[in-house]
C-alpha cells in the first residue's frame, strides 16, 4: 500500500483526475481517493511504483508527498 497527501485537492474533478493519474501509472491498481483528508491510498502495486505514481499526479497537476 502507498498513500499520499495531496493538499492542492479540492473538487471531485480534483478527485477524477488524480485517480486516473493514478491508474495510467499503475493499471490494475485499487485507488482511494478522500478529498477531506486530501489523501490517495494505492494499493495492489508495489513499494517502488511510489515514484512513477507521484510523477503522474504532477503531470496532473498537482503536487504529492508520500505519507508515512
């Protein structure tokens, strides 16, 4: 499992494009996204997909950090 804050989230169109960010990196991936914890939890891929992850959500256009 990955999860990631992603605080510039403010919208379900933040959500849906976050998500599909998600699952172009990691198809198959199984993605939760929670607006008001502005939070994404991947699970289904593996530790080093962080990076590949995180790079799509940029292309998207918002800015991730990974959590703890």
């Amino acid at each position: 499992m990955l999860a990631f804050t992603v605080p510039d989230m403010s919208c379900s169109h933040c959500e849906r494009a976050v998500r599909d960010a998600v699952l172009e990196a990691a198809p198959g991936a199984r993605v939760a996204v929670d607006l008001a914890t502005k939070t994404v939890v991947v699970e289904g891929v593996e530790a080093g997909a962080a990076a590949p992850i995180a790079a799509a959500i940029r292309d998207a256009g918002y800015e991730p950090s990974q959590a703890a």
